[in-house]
C-alpha cells in the first residue's frame, strides 16, 4: 500500500497510484468538531483514521508574528494590517477581516519605498527538515506567494482594483518588492530543507462567482511575469506548484499552465465557465485537478447520498486527467453536517 506522499507523487510523475488521493480543507471550528465527534486526540490520528492523504503546510516563522500560519500573507502583523475577529453563520465560526490597511493612503512609488517593509532574513528556517521529517509519508508545503492578494489587503481591495488603471507604477513597485520578500523566504526554506518541500503555493484569488476579478491584460502585466519567475524557483529544486485560485478564472488557466502550474486547485464547478466536463477535456492532459467538492451547495445543504454522488462523478469525470486529487472546494464550513464530511472520505475508499 502506497503512503500519502507517494499517491501525490505518482501523480505528478504522471502515474496511476493504488487509489485516487484524498485532502481535507476545514476551517478550525470544522476540525475541532471532527476531533471531539470522533474521538481523536490529534489532526493526524484524524487523517490516519479516515485515510486521508493530508497536504501538510509547513514553513518558516517569525517571530513577530502574533499568529502561527503557513500562509505568509495571512500573518497579517508581520505587514502591519490592523484586523478585527469578525462572526458569521449566527455565531458558528469566525475570521480574521483586514480593517486597517497601512498603504491605503499612499499616492507615489516613493510611499511604497519608504513602507515598513518585513525584512525577509527575519523569517525563521531553521528546524524545518526536522518538521518534514515528522511527516515524511505525507506530501508537504513550504512556502506561499500572493502577490495580489497581500497587495489589496495593505491598500484595501477598491483601491487596489482602481490602482491597476489609475497608478500603474505605484502597483509595479509594491509587485517588485513583494516579489523579492517572497523569493528570499521561499529559497531559503527551500535550500533548508532540501528535498524534503514537496509543493510551494503559487496562488490569487482572481475570480468571482461570475467572472475574472481582474482583466486578463492586468494579469499578464502586474502578475504573470512575477508568477513565471516562482514557478521557475520551485521547479529548480524539484517541487511542484499547487495554484489556488477561486471562481470563474477559466479565461486564465491557458497562460497558468503556460507558466507551469501543476495542480489547480480548488475547482469550484458552480461558478461560470468552469464545468467539470470542460475543464477535464480542455486541460486535463495538462493539470491535476485539487478538489472539487462543492462545498457552497453540496456539502453544507446535500445529505450524505448527494456527498457522494457527486464525489463518484468527479472521480468519473477526471479519472482521463492527468490526475485528481478529492477534496472540498474550499474550506468546509461550520454549517456542514458532520455526515457529509465522513460521506466523502467514505465515499473516496469506496469508488476511489
């Protein structure tokens, strides 16, 4: 029987492994709940029960930062965007909303030279081939760049959008030092743990329910040349790219795979442009695809039968790719029925 590791790794060779690989996305209410339902003591005695092939994140830390996360543009201390802890669902979970954004009033490249910028040597690598070891049969992350994402949460998300077309330099320069920040952390966590970084997160979050969040002329402008030259870095020292990206952003995934994504994650199906079928025709030779539980209908409002389903229809619709990876298409919410949860994965050892 194949490990964790070894079904994500065949994939990306291009091989068939023993079962189509299975991942886990919750949010921390999510996870808390399964560990007390189900009676495990740790996230790992979760996955080993329930057989799933956890993607584990590791990465550096700082030791400013006043929160743990894998994500660096999520350690929203470290770039001195204010946060309020914000509720939804009645009350059944929370998030962490961006409400001050240190370069919203900025009007000059030079603001955005003079911004308190982290200094990438600050970031902590040490110890992290000791932490690869610890997971060694499951697949593992080690570094993220999002480079937009940070971008609008230091200016706020309108005036990001409008400094596409209204300050074009002004975005250049933030992308530019972004960039480096971000290929300096990533190339020492990846000189650290040499061979033991499986994946490195090169992601956006271009899209809407609808359509692209941004034109395809701002993409190849602002983040396609920075994005390229990630890739790039990854790919030297033999890691993947896992590319998250939500919505409709089917217009984009030609010039992402141009640019050498290797899997798409999370596949949210629902939203225009981007039917299972269609995708699985147009670029499965080229992708594996991460996801694809949809978890906005099926997961919180399905029964588990629906669950299912609809994990048998991706395993079926996908099974011609290069590969599939089942998981939810995002992180499940705190409205999903513990049922659905456990249809999933039962449902992966059953037509997987």
């Amino acid at each position: 029987m194949m490990t964790s590791r070894e079904r994500w790794l065949a994939l990306m060779a291009g091989d068939r492994p023993d079962r189509v690989p299975c991942d886990y996305a919750g949010t921390e209410e999510v996870t808390r709940r399964l560990l007390a339902e189900l009676g495990c003591a740790t996230e790992r005695e979760l996955w080993e029960r329930w057989g799933i092939d956890k993607c584990i994140h590791l990465g550096p830390t700082h030791p400013l930062a006043k929160v743990d996360a894998w994500h660096f543009e999520s350690v929203y201390s470290v770039w001195h965007i204010g946060t309020v802890t914000a509720s939804y669902g009645d009350g059944l979970g929370t998030y962490d909303e961006a409400v001050i954004h240190p370069l919203a009033e900025a009007g000059t490249v030079g603001d955005v030279e003079r911004f308190e910028w982290p200094d990438p040597e600050v970031w902590d690598v040490t110890g992290l081939r000791t932490k690869c070891a610890e997971w060694r049969n499951y697949p593992i992350l080690g570094g993220c760049y999002e480079p937009f994402y940070l971008y609008r949460e230091l200016r706020g998300m309108e005036q990001a959008l409008a400094d596409l077309i209204l300050q074009p330099e002004m975005v250049e320069a933030a992308m530019e030092r972004i960039y480096y920040i971000h290929e300096s952390i990533i190339r020492r966590t990846l000189e650290e743990a040499a061979g033991m970084i499986d994946f490195i997160y090169v992601a956006e979050d271009l899209g809407t329910q609808e359509s692209l969040l941004v034109n395809p002329g701002a993409f190849r402008h602002y983040l396609k040349p920075w994005m390229r030259r990630m890739i790039d870095l990854a790919h030297s020292f033999g890691a993947k790219v896992i590319h998250h990206d939500d919505g409709a952003i089917r217009p984009l995934l030609p010039e992402l795979i141009e640019i050498g994504i290797d899997i798409l994650n999370p596949v949210q199906w629902r939203c225009r442009g981007m039917d299972r079928e269609g995708l699985a025709r147009d670029f499965g030779k080229s992708l594996v695809f991460h996801g694809g539980v949809d978890n906005q209908q099926t997961l919180p409002f399905g029964t588990p039968g629906d669950v299912r389903r609809e994990v048998a229809e991706n395993i079926r619709i996908f099974r011609s790719c290069k590969g599939h990876i089942v998981a939810p298409c995002h992180n499940i919410q705190p409205n999903t029925p513990t049922e659905n949860i456990l249809a999933l994965y039962e449902a992966v050892e059953e037509f997987g």
